[in-house]
C-alpha cells in the first residue's frame, strides 16, 4: 500500500485546528474586550478622566486591545445587524452579556459607527479621547454627526485608529418610525394568519401552515433586528373573538425570551411557531361556552379546561408541516401546567415540562394577567408576582429571562416620575444593574400639560453631583390620565 492511500494529509487538519483555535481565542478575548469597553465607557461618563476607576478601565481596556491585535494583527470591532463582530468572529451574546452588547451598539449606533478598527499600539491618551467623545456623542440629540466626531479624534492627535459609517447591508433600520411600521406590519400579519387558522379548524377546514410558518419567520427576523418596537406591539391587550391578538402577543414575548437565552435562530422558529398556537384547543370549543367559562360558569370551565388537549387534536389537522407537529402538541397540552404538575389538564404520570412549553407559560401568563378583557393587572405587579411565583410554579430561569427582556417596569407601563410627571415606560433600562431604571415618555407634566409624542427621559441619567435626574414614584392605571399605552407603540 503507497502512503497517499491510507495518509489524511496533516497541513490541511491542522490549518482547520489553527483556525478553529484563533476563533475560540478572539472570542473569548472579544467577550473581555466589549466588557472592558462597556465599563470604560461608564467610568468616562460618571467620573472625572483624572480619577482612579477611569485610569485602571483605560488599562485594562487597552491590555485586552493590544492582546487581541497581537493574535490578528489588528482589531475591528463591526457592528452588523443585531450583532458585534471582532476581526471575522460574530460574538454571541446570552442573559448576562446581553445588556453590555446593547450598551456597546446602542453608542456605536448614536455615534454613527460601523466600524473601529485598532492598529497596534493605541496610546492611554487615544483611548482616553475616544472614550470621553463617544459618550458625548452619543448622549447627542439628532442624526449622528461621525465625521464631526472624527475631526475631534484628530484634533486630539489620535492615530492609531479608524471609523467607518455602518455599510448599507449591515446598517439598522433607518428611523423608529420605519422600524414602528415594520414591526407593525408583521404584528398584523401574525394576527391575521392565527385568525385563519382559528377559523379554519372552528369550520372544519385543513389549515394551511406555510402561511403560519412565513408569519413566524418574519416575526423571528424582527426581534432580531427590531426587538424594541415589535415588543412594544406587545401592549395591544384588547380583547378579540378569536384570541389571535393573544396569541401574537405570546408568539413575540416567547420569541424575544428564547433569544434571550441564547435559543438558535431555527429554534425560535420553532418555539414561535409552538407559541403562536398554543391556545388552538380553543377553535374546537364554543365561543358562547369559552364567554361563560370567563364568568364562572363551573360546567363551562371545566369545558374551556379542556383546550390543551383540544389542541393536540387540533394540530392533528395540519397540513404542510412537513412531520407531526409534536412539540406544538406539547406546547399546546402542557402551558397550563406548572413544574409541580399542578395546573390543568389533570396529570397523574410524573414529567418534565418541555422547555418551550416553561416559555409559553411565562409568555401566556403576563399577556392574560395584563389584558384588558382578562385580569387586568399593572405590568409592574405581574412582573413582580411571577418572580415570588418564579421559586415554584415558573422555572426560574426563564422568569429571569423575561425580566431582563422587559425590566422591572414592562414597557406600556404607566409610571408617576418623582418630578409628578406622568408618562409610561418606553424601553427596559440597557444597564443590567438597573433594571428598575427604564426609558420612559413623559406624556404628562406636573402642571398638567400634555404633550404627543411626548419626550424620552432616561432613568439612568445622573446629575452632576451624581444624582439620579428622574425616578419612578409609583405606577398607576394609564385610564386616570387617559392614555392609551399601545397609541405610542403603534
Ligand atoms: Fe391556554
């Protein structure tokens, strides 16, 4: 036998091994660096640039830089999308980094940068300058002004760097109302599907479910391009025969909360698809006996309790899947149930609730609570109920998921500011550690002057002194002041 017949040629192995290894390098040392960056950043905000914090973040930041420029030979930091991209390795984020990725895009994206590329060598003076300009920058109102930012960078003798505008293909939408109108568009699409398809099988009909798939698809690629304006959709509460506004709603919260645990792209297809017909059971029952189950009807209780495995029938019923559809089966028998199996349907045998269905239940539990045909209850004090429920009848994980997603003040929220300014919850705080400090729009001031759109006030803004500028008071019911939360979101 010659050599070449049983020899896997070594160079190429090894090349593929040096490869692999250099990735897992850069993205671990990607991880340090945004991190490092992140914290750097709020040194430079919150302190003078002669003090302590901020000289041993600049250190640290510039020993993470040099040390990924010594792997690669330089460092390029590119937002694409969603995403942060160190060199050609796409960083992923999960629950505990998410908050500093969205810091660190949501000031590239102020700033109007789609790339910063480092050359070896940056001085503790360039690093300096470039921190204490993109803070101010970025806390500038208006369109991002990057090549005023670069003339200040050169003024200051920075050399050792250099910053792109996004390119066309990797930049975000282009203004909150184009990305208001197309997470706008898919919420309506997604609610028009679930209404087919409810109708389909209260008819008898086979549901088509190529249309189901393509609404799921998109509302995927929105929470990942455009999570804040398509989990604003989410304040339409209002009651409709169907329960499509329901189930959309359910679709885009379970969507955003397995993004958020780090669920892959065609898994969120399928859990969104699992979400959007969690309550197909439905369809198979009477509305007029789903009305009364509502107002205590016993009988009719017991009847609505039996839309979980009404669903798994349902789903029995599709078409175009491709295979049986079991995960939505599970999904639709076991999202009433808690992990202690209490909850309906009655169950005897022992199980593992799956892990979409623990999402699902989390999803469907604070969109009925906060309904205004169901529970009606504040945001704010379902949150706070599912973290107590969160020791036992929620898993946990996905409870502290759901509260990184929406802050300890839901958005729609409506909130009393300590100024007596009255305005309701925009967008979650980006800043893990103060989830209890949102974006909120002042609707209302204190002398009762009412404003549309109203303006943005950051919680997390501090005075010079360092005091918080704003604080939240209390919440309060939105139908006191007249305001209509999902009108802002819209
Ligand atoms: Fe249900």
């Amino acid at each position: 036998m010659r050599k070449s017949d049983y020899w896997t040629p070594a160079p190429r192995r090894s090349l593929l091994d040096a490869m692999q290894t250099t990735d897992s390098i850069v993205r671990a040392g990607g991880h340090d660096f945004l991190l490092a960056f992140y914290k750097a950043l709020r040194s430079v905000k919150l302190y003078p640039s002669e003090n302590d914090q901020v000289q041993k973040a600049i250190q640290t930041l510039g020993g993470l830089a040099d040390a990924l420029c010594v792997t690669e030979g330089q460092l390029e930091v590119r937002i694409a999308g969603e995403y942060i991209h160190i060199n050609t390795v796409r960083l992923r984020f999960d629950l505990d980094n998410y908050a500093v990725f969205f810091h660190v895009l949501a000031t590239l994206r102020r700033c109007g940068i789609g790339t910063l590329t480092f050359s070896p060598g940056v001085e503790h003076a360039e690093w300096q300058s470039l921190l204490s300009h993109l803070v101010a920058f970025s806390e500038r109102e208006g369109m991002p002004d990057l090549s005023g930012l670069w003339d200040r960078l050169a003024q200051d003798g920075v050399t050792h760097l250099a910053l792109l505008p996004p390119s066309e293909h990797d930049a975000p939408l282009a203004d909150s109302r184009q990305a208001k109108e197309v997470a706008k568009r898919t919420y309506e699409q997604c609610i028009a599907v679930t209404r087919d398809v409810m109708t389909a099988v209260r008819q008898g009909r086979t549901i088509s479910v190529k249309k189901v798939k393509r609404a799921v698809q998109t509302t995927v690629d929105q929470v990942a391009k455009n999570e804040q304006a398509i989990v604003g959709m989410t304040t339409v509460r209002e009651w409709d025969e169907l329960g499509a506004i329901h189930a959309a709603n359910v679709c885009i919260l379970s969507i955003a909360i397995g993004k958020r645990i780090g669920l892959t792209k065609l898994r969120l297809y399928d859990l969104g698809f699992t979400a959007l017909l969690h309550d197909l059971g439905k369809s198979r029952i009477p509305v007029d006996v789903l009305e009364q189950a509502e107002s205590g009807n016993d009988e009719h209780r017991a009847a609505s309790e039996s839309h979980p495995w009404q669903g798994v029938l349902g789903l029995f019923g599709l078409r175009g899947y491709g295979a049986i559809p079991y995960r939505g089966m599970i999904v639709s028998y076991e999202h009433h149930l808690r992990p202690d199996l209490s909850g309906f349907p009655l169950t005897l045998e022992p199980r593992r609730l799956s892990l979409y269905s623990r999402i699902v239940a989390v999803a469907n539990h604070y969109d009925a609570g906060t309904s205004h045909y169901g529970l009606n209850r504040r945001p704010d004090e379902l949150l706070q109920e599912l973290v107590k429920d969160g020791e036992g009848a929620y898993d946990p994980a996905i409870v502290k998921a759901f509260i990184n997603l929406m802050g300890l003040y839901p958005v729609g929220t409506c909130v009393i500011l300590d100024t007596y300014d009255v305005g309701i919850v925009h967008a979650p705080s980006a800043d893990p550690t103060q989830l209890d400090r949102p974006v909120v729009r002042v609707l209302c001031t204190a002398d009762g002057e009412r404003s549309n759109p109203g303006r943005l006030v950051d919680l997390t803004m501090r005075d010079e002194a360092g005091h918080f500028e704003h604080s939240i008071l209390k919440t309060t019911d939105p139908a006191d002041y007249s305001i209509v939360p999902y009108d802002y979101f819209i």
